[in-house]
C-alpha cells in the first residue's frame, strides 16, 4: 500500500454526527464516528478540540476495495498510447483514460483502494511511481513472478535454494503486497504459440518442472516471507471447456495451503455437447467449500467494450484464434525482455455465446455461494469491462427481474446452459458490503481497511439514506474521505 503522510497531532477531531452507520463487521455500529489522525477512534473526553458535521439524512459506509485490477502496468501504458495516438476508433474512452480518470472513475463509485494485479519486479520502480498518479486512492500492487526466467531456470534444476534467494531479494526490493502468478508452469514465448498447463504433474514442453513443483515453490516462499495476501492465482485452461476439472484439480493440491483464486468466474465451465460450454459451478464451489482457507475474486463481466490484456499468451493466442482483428489490432508486446504480454479489444456482445455464459456465469457463482467470506468482488479491468459497470453488476446480483430481462436479451446459452434463470437469490445490502469490503480487504490481509471498526484506516464513503434500500452505487457518494481527510 501507498505511506500515508502523518497529520499533526493538532489536527481536530472530526465528529460525524446524526448518520446511519452500516459495517456488516459490526453487530451494532456506533450513529457517530470520530475521526483523528486518519484513524476512526473512540468518542473523546474532550468535546472542545472536534469539528462536528452534522450527516442527518446520510448513512456512513466503509470504502470499497477493488483487490484485482489493472492500473500502471506497462500494458495499460501502451493501452493509452494506442488510445490516443494509433486506435482512437478502437479503445472507448468509456473505457481507458488517464491515471487521474481513472482513480476519479473509482471515487465516484465509492472506492477508496485498488490493487494492481500484475507487476513485474524489472517494472516495479516505475509501477510505484505511476501509482503516485491515483492519489489519493488507496494503491498497492501484486509481483508477477510466475515467469522470470531466471528464477524459473532455478527451479527447473532443482536449485530450490538458490530459487529462493532470487525470489525473495525480487519480492523485497520491489515492495509489492503479494506474489502473482500467472498459468504457473507453462511457457511463454514471444515467437510461436504459447504452451498452456494441461495436468498439474505433467510439465510442459520445455519446462522440467511441473506445475506443482512451481506451484509448490511459491506457496513456500510465500508462507515464509509471511505474506498477508497468500499467493494469486491465475489458474490455467481459462475460459476453455476443461476449466472446471482444471480448478479442481488445482484446488484439491492446495489443501491445507493459503492461496488466493483470481477470476473465479473464467475457471468454471465444463464441456456441452450444445453450446460447446456449460456452467459447472456447482463442482466449483464445492471444491472452494471444501478449502476455506483459500479466497477468490470473481471476475464478473459486463456487456459492451472491453479489452483483452494477459500476461498468460496461451490465453491470448485462443483470443486471437477467436477473434483475430474483427474488433480491433490484436498485439503482442515483449515485457521486460523476460517474458510478454498481450492485448485484444474485445466487444462483449450480448449475443456472443462466450460473452453470455462469461455474463451469466459469474453471477451464478455468486448467487450460488453459501460462503460470500471466499469470494470478493471484481471484473478484472479492463478484461471484464469498463470501472463504470459495477453498479450494473450490483443491480444484477440485488434484483432477479433486472437480471431476468437481461438474461432474456442474452444468447440462449446463457439461459440453458447456466442455472441462474432458476436462481431466486436476491443479495442483501449487506452481503453486497461484504463483496465489496469485507471479503477484500481479508483476503488482501488489510486488517484495517474495509470495515469502521476502532483503529481502522478513516476510508469512507457517504451517501443519502436510500442507498441502502436501492443499492444504486451509479450515484456519486456526497462524501469520500480518505485516510481521514475529506476529498
């Protein structure tokens, strides 16, 4: 996360008065907070050294925490680039814009941290640099260590030691907040096709160690640097018809370890005879059930302009063999010299079978969920949409006929192919907070944050009494404040 400047012991004490206070972390949440030195604190003894804001009519919610995203990594520099010098036509300004529009695209939807999922360590200096430009949104980022290619050529021979040093010397020099790892085990080249992970105890064409032994490696080296956030995920086989037996297979190798599941949503489909992909959450889930120790994000997606960007380019190559350039250029970058990244634009129509099924499916995978504690809200940006789609997907989960008569504009895959025209849940506000704070901010191993506890970090967001009842996220909160200083 970003250092906070410390403020002034003389700084008053802000009393927030008279609002409705919602934090599902609490049982029964104080009417007033007080806020000093960027922290929520207990009601002083002193009532002369406060500035009280009277907030009759608003209720206080705790910030909103998007834990998988993609902010300064350098393929959204080159997103930018293209944006404003090559594809203008092509990339939405819906969609990529600037830094500061894109932290003021997360404020104006009430959230106050984000987390860059994929940096490398040979770009982590500038990654810290250009996370300046989001201030004063809350920002951290994750290490890409999947497939540096020195440390993969340690643990092809077997030098674990050696492997760990390099890892840890990368991890701290680069100060990031957890390890990524991106299809752990296959391999990545920048001429010919990328060779994705088919058995978790079959290495690869090129590679001697298997992924396990990869996966196993980092799980390690995680556990004893004593990472808050454990390792993240990006499991193979994304969005192919073997995902779903991919997950599992991943997830019964993790027992008893920490892991964290990027876009969960992605890794869910088994084979149909009909329409080639059908949900198989339910196998899923019950796999996440019988692992409560590992989290996942969902990676829901929403219907309009997105854009394709992964570090996994036997992802990009099936992407590529989908769509070639019917949208837009599809390319292919060296990153970092050691290993690449690519970018597709993609037009998530709602007619697409792949689209549809992606649609449906993560909202299934949420609706069907006994344990919101494992799983956390996202959409994966800009792969799942624009920031903006969020309120959408809220309404999605809160309302069955809002989702209904979406689902019935949908392919009929969707309908058939998914349960979630059967689903009747309907999310509570409450469960929506859990999504969106609590569940993050415990996964992320920010005890602080996402909750209005005492000693908590002051990141909170303020909106009239209604918001509550509609879960209407579109409207801008009348208030942000952020680490106890109002925006």
């Amino acid at each position: 996360m970003r250092y906070h400047v410390h403020h002034s012991m003389t700084t008053p004490i802000i009393h927030l008065a008279n609002a409705t206070v919602i934090d599902p972390a609490q049982p029964d949440p104080p009417r007033d907070l007080y806020i000093h030195d960027g922290k929520i604190i207990a009601q002083p003894a002193d009532q002369h050294t406060k500035q009280t804001i009277d907030l009759t009519g608003h209720t206080i919610l705790p910030g909103g925490i998007d834990m998988h995203t993609h902010l300064v990594t350098p393929a959204m520099s080159a997103l930018r680039t293209l944006q404003q010098h090559v594809i203008r036509d092509v990339i939405s300004d819906q969609l990529i814009g600037s830094p500061t529009w894109l932290r003021d695209e997360y404020l104006k939807l009430g959230i106050t941290t984000a987390i860059d999922a994929a940096i490398t360590p040979g770009d982590a200096p500038a990654a810290k640099l250009g996370l300046r430009e989001l201030e004063p949104l809350n920002t951290g980022f994750l290490l890409l260590l999947s497939h540096h290619a020195d440390l993969l050529s340690l643990i092809n021979a077997g030098d674990v030691e050696a492997a760990t040093e390099l890892a840890i010397k990368l991890f701290r020099n680069a100060t990031a907040m957890g390890i990524k790892l991106v299809n752990p085990g296959s391999m990545q080249t920048m001429d010919g096709p990328a060779l994705d992970v088919l058995d978790i105890d079959q290495a690869v064409e090129g590679m001697q160690a298997t992924p396990r032994q990869v996966l196993t490696f980092f799980l390690d080296l995680s556990d004893k640097l004593n990472i808050a956030h454990p390792v993240h995920i990006h499991l193979p086989q994304l969005g192919t018809p073997d995902s779903s037996p991919t997950t599992c297979q991943w997830l019964d190798a993790m027992v008893g370890r920490r892991a964290h599941i990027a876009h969960l949503q992605y890794h869910c489909y088994a084979y149909d005879e009909d329409w080639y992909l059908r949900s198989d959450v339910e196998c899923v889930l019950k796999h996440l059930n019988d692992n409560p120790q590992i989290t996942a994000d969902v990676g829901l997606t929403a219907f309009g302009p997105a854009y394709g960007m992964t570090a996994d380019l036997a992802l990009h190559d099936r992407l590529v063999a989908l769509f070639g350039d019917e949208v837009g250029p599809t390319l292919r970058f060296q990153w970092e010299g050691r290993t690449s990244f690519g970018l597709q634009p993609l037009d998530r129509d709602p007619q697409n079978l792949g689209y549809a099924m992606q649609w449906a499916t993560g909202l299934e995978l949420i609706l069907l969920a006994d344990n919101l504690n494992q799983l956390s809200l996202s959409i994966d940006y800009p792969n799942g949409g624009a920031i903006a789609s969020y309120p959408q997907l809220i309404r999605c989960l809160m309302d069955k006929s809002y989702r209904d008569a979406l689902l019935a504009k949908a392919h009929p895959a969707a309908t058939q192919a998914t349960n979630l025209k059967q689903i009747t849940r309907q999310l509570s506000f409450d469960e929506i907070l859990q999504l969106t704070r609590i569940s993050p901010a415990h996964a992320l191993g920010l005890e602080n944050k996402g909750n209005l506890n005492l000693s908590s970090d002051a990141d909170l967001v303020i909106y009239p009494d209604s918001i509550s009842k509609t879960g209407d996220f579109s409207q801008t909160p009348t208030h942000v404040m952020i680490d106890g200083r109002f925006l």
